[in-house]
C-alpha cells in the first residue's frame, strides 16, 4: 500500500512542478549571468 501511495499521481504532479520550478529557476540565473554580457557589449 506504501508503494502505491508514493507512486500516486499528485506525488508525480508535485515532482514535475518542483523540476518545473527548478527549470525556470536555471532560466532566470542565466539570464542574470548572460545579461550583463550583453549589455556590456
């Protein structure tokens, strides 16, 4: 039972919106680090 609970849906929802989350977290750091680059140019 404690297998398929941890294999539930919402688990694997929670999990693909924190690598979400940690996708645009990544977006926004190399923003921030190309950024000035450019407008340094």
């Amino acid at each position: 039972m404690k297998i398929t609970a941890s294999r539930h849906p919402s688990t694997r929802a929670r999990i693909v919106s924190s690598t979400r989350f940690n996708g645009l977290v990544a977006v926004g750091v190399m923003v921030m680090v190309v950024f000035p680059e450019i407008a340094a140019t």
